[in-house]
C-alpha cells in the first residue's frame, strides 16, 4: 500500500494516551484507502560544519579535567553561561570564540597552547580577584563555591550558613533538611510560587533536584535543592540588580561548584546545573521535541512540515495520520515499558489567560518538569527545545493542549532561558484529531497537584521524538 494511503491519525506528543485513546480503539484503526496526496521530498541532512568538527576533535583530545578547567575559565572571562562538564558542545565553542574576539584574537573556536594558557590565566585571575573559595559547609556538609571578596560577612542561620556583602545586598545562604523534614516538592512549590512582587523565570524539576529561578522588583534570586539519603541540601542565592553584571556571571561558577552530597558515590550524588545543559553538537536536523505516548505503539507529536523517518526514542517510526495546520501527527514507534500511565482527560474549558500552567518535557536525563502561564497568544514560559510538542496541563493535571514548535537555540540570558511567549496546539485541534475518542474531564473545581505529582504521574507518558537524516 502506499504511503499516502497509510496517513493516519496526528500529533508529535503522545496526546491520545493523555486525552484517554484507548489501546484497543487506536490498535482498531483501519488503514482504509485515503486520497493520493503529495508527500514533501525528504530535505537533505545538514552539512557538518567543518570548523565546529575541528574545534570539537581539538577540544575532546584533551583529557578531561582540562576540558573542564578550560569550561571553567570560560565562565570567569564571561563567555559562558552553561555547565562545566567537559563535554563539548555549540555553547562553549561560541564561548571560546567570543573569548577569541575579546582578546583581539582570530575567532576559530580552537585553542592552540598559548591560547589556552592565556585563557586559564585569565580565568585564574578572576577567581582569586573574587577569592572564590570552594570548601565545605559545616553546617550543612555540601561543598560551594563562595566568593568571599564579595561575600566578606559570615553567619549561622536555622539550618545552614549566611554569607553577605557588607551593604547587605547579595545574600547567600545554604540549608540543610534531615530526611523526613519536608521533601523536594514542596521546596519547589514554595520557590516556584509567583506573586505580583515576584516573578519565576526559570523552573527545572527532576526526581532528584530542582532549580528556580526569578526576580522582584530590585532584585533577582537562584535557588537550587537537590534530594539524597541523607535528606535535602541546597542554597538560595538573592542580590540587587544593580550588581547584576558582576553577579550573573557568579551566579554560574556557585552553581557549577555544588555538590551537594560530596561523601556519596558519583551516581548518587545529581550532576551540578547552572540551569541549562549545552547540547552536545550542534543539530544536523530538527531539533528533538517531545512525544506522548497514548497507546501501545501510538504516539502523539508536532512534526516540522518536512520529517523524514521520525525517531522515537532513537527508534524508527512511522507517521500514520497527520494534520498538516497544526502539525499534529500520530506515529506508530516503540513505546518505553514506563509508560503505562493513566492519560490525562482533556480540560472541559479553554484556559482563561494568567492561568498557572505545567509542561512535562522528554529530557536527555529524564522528564522535566516547567512552570508557567496561559497567555492571549499562548503559554508563557521558559521552555527548552526539547520541549516542542509536550502537554500542557492545568494544575489539576488537565490536558489544556501541547506546545507548538520552539526556537532550536533560544537565547540565554544570565544563563537562564528567560520566560516568553510559545503558541499551543489547543483542544479543539486534539478533539478533532481524535474525534468520539477524545476523553473530558468533568466540569468544576479539581484539587490543584504540586509540579512534583504532575512529574510523577505522567512521566511515564513522555517520549523523546526527533527527525531523523
């Protein structure tokens, strides 16, 4: 039969397991003949780009600690805002260039011998200008990076240590929780929580860790836990923004430094985030996006207009049926054996607009979990690429629809990405893709869920999706 016969059903996130598609329903879809449509010519993989591949092979011959210390050095020049992991990817090699343009150096992205030292130097000397002093905390047994220049006043406080500039403008203070005494959700409810006085503009929630991140109206703040056997340990840092400049920078090299549970074996321990992981290459295609699963072998996504052999989780698919206006496709691809959660019903309502509001996206380390907002155009919030195509829900864990396609490389700022205004794939487009099977939930009041319940509760349903070459 051919292809344009088996064009299906729609959607690049698994949304019929969320809007309630049963298996048998989706496995007794007939593959009834269909008008011939033209199928768009598969676009040619991207050319590497050469220049990148050199300075990549460079960068990864060196062992690594020093891919490491050269990361590391790039954070105090300035030019990078993302995690020191050693691995290389398009951020540290724009950062190295943008080195390279502040030195009045040619921009390559390579780094010969005394390119490299004069980097090291270079970083070395901001450490010490800041007296930045990673040691442990005794109060609390993590290890943190504190520049003491700035942060010259020491002090206990319930649970932790507080240091604080002289003027008494930037704050840092860590704190410690014995296992039992709360848990990471609701310390990450109780961060992530918006007022008119104060604005979250980064949110990342995973089993073990989380990060936030916002402002107020003179100040910004960072706040990190992360979960262990021994109970919860992180920190909240909190300055003026008049101090910014100097502060932003900081605020990537403390979070590098946090390790949070240092007598633990690495693979207990989560990975130091500033806030967001570089990716590891720069994108020889669409960018991965997010999938839901709905049913055995049945997947919901947004697929860009030319997708040739869509991947789920690394895996050949097949698109069955698509909505070419919403981009809405139903793939038939191995499904993970995690998910086998309940799907979420679709909300009875559209969502009025200042609605507080959850993306649950497929990550490289797990599902995240986003905080944000319905607006006039869409959702407001800080969303990753990865987040293309995954459900948005209401705090009762309604299905208020999936996002739309995403910038592949959304601008940094401070090394966060910074709230903005995404399109959604509403509920009139799923219920019309998925017609009598679309599920409602009821109408009235639900008892809201924390960001925590959510992740647990539907994890299981998103799935890595990207197009293949």
């Amino acid at each position: 039969m051919p292809r344009p016969a088996r064009l299906l059903a729609a959607g690049l996130m698994p949304l019929l397991a969320w809007v309630g598609l049963a298996p048998a329903a989706v496995a007794q879809m007939p593959a009834s003949p269909a008008p011939a449509a033209k199928v768009p010519a598969p676009r040619p993989a991207a050319t590497p780009d050469p220049a990148f591949e050199a300075a990549r092979a460079a960068f990864e011959a060196r062992p690594e600690a020093e891919r490491r210390a050269v990361q590391d050095a790039l954070v105090w020049a300035g030019s990078y805002n993302s995690v020191v992991t050693g691995a290389f990817g398009r951020r540290t090699y724009e950062a190295i260039g943008a080195w390279q343009a502040k030195a009045g150096a040619p921009v390559t992205g390579l780094l010969d011998e005394p390119a490299r030292a004069a980097l090291l130097a270079a970083g070395e000397a901001a450490r010490r200008a800041a007296r930045f002093t990673v040691a442990a905390d005794p109060a609390t047994g993590l290890v943190l990076g504190v520049p003491e220049r700035l942060l010259s006043k020491r002090s206990r406080v319930a649970g932790g240590t507080r240091w604080q500039s002289p003027d008494g403008r930037v704050t840092l203070d860590t704190r410690a929780y014995a296992p039992g005494e709360t848990d990471l959700d609701a310390l990450f409810a109780q961060g992530a929580a918006a007022t008119p006085e104060r604005k979250v503009t980064y949110t990342l929630k995973r089993p073990d860790f989380t990060v936030v991140t916002g402002e107020t109206a003179g100040g910004k703040f960072y706040i990190r836990h992360a979960a262990g056997p021994a109970g919860l340990r992180g920190f909240t840092l909190a300055y003026d923004k008049a101090s910014a400049r100097e502060m932003d920078r900081l605020v990537i090299a403390i979070a590098n430094s946090f390790v949070p549970f240092p007598g633990e074996a690495p693979a207990a321990a989560p990975r130091p985030v500033a806030a967001v992981a570089e990716p590891a290459a720069p994108a020889t295609g669409p960018a991965p996006a997010t999938g839901l699963v709905v049913a055995p072998r049945r997947i919901v996504a947004v697929l860009p207009g030319s997708c040739p052999g869509p991947l789920v989780a690394g895996e050949p698919a097949r698109v069955l049926r698509r909505d070419e206006s919403s981009g809405l496709a139903l793939l038939d691809g191995v499904t993970p054996s995690s998910a086998g959660t309940a799907p979420p019903a679709l909300a009875p309502a559209p969502a009025a607009p200042g609605e507080a509001a959850l993306v649950l996206a497929a990550g490289p380390d797990g599902p995240t979990v986003t905080t944000g907002e319905v607006a006039a155009a869409g959702l407001l919030a800080p969303l990753q690429p990865g987040a293309a195509g995954a459900p948005v829900l209401d705090r009762a864990g309604r299905l208020l629809g999936v996002v739309a396609r995403l910038p592949a490389q959304p601008r940094l700022i401070a090394g966060v990405l910074p709230p903005l205004t995404h399109p959604l794939v509403g509920p009139a487009a799923l219920k019309a893709l998925l017609g009598p099977d679309a599920r409602t939930a009821p109408s009235g009041d639900a008892p809201p869920l924390t960001a925590g319940a959510v992740a647990g509760r539907f994890a299981g349903a998103v799935v890595g999706v990207r197009c293949g070459g």
